[in-house]
C-alpha cells in the first residue's frame, strides 16, 4: 500500500495518457496494433511455456518433466 500511496500521481497520470490516448484516432490505431502484436499466437505460446517451466522447475517428480518436453516438442 506503501507503493500505492507514493507513486498515485505517476499511476493516475499514466492511466489518463494511454486512456486519453484512445480518443485520439492516429493514437487508437497505434495502441491497437501493438496489442495485437503482444497477443499474438507466438506470444502466447512462449509466455504458457516460460510458466510451465517454471511450474515443472518447482516440483520433484520426474513425470512433468517428461510432459513438459512432449509438449515443448508439439508446440
């Protein structure tokens, strides 16, 4: 809450430029190429992974492991 309560202003002015900025149409058209680019299949795909790694990482049986390269293979 520390965060919070010391950087309001920086949060509240960030939130106005990006919201703010999807009134003005050149801008719109910027913010929404940039998040299909960020939600791209690719994307998407790598971030599952980075996660299953480190899910698979933090435990001790062998049969995740396993898994987890059969599906590194597929994908």
């Amino acid at each position: 809450m520390d965060f919070l309560a010391d950087k309001w202003q920086w949060i509240v002015g960030t939130l106005v430029v990006v919201f703010g900025g999807l009134w003005v149409p050149g801008l719109r058209t910027l913010v929404m190429i940039a998040l299909k680019t960020l939600v791209s299949e690719a994307v998407l795909k790598r971030i599952f992974l980075e996660i299953a790694g480190k899910l698979v990482k933090s435990t001790k049986t062998q049969i995740d492991d396993i898994w987890l390269e059969e599906l590194k293979k597929r994908l």
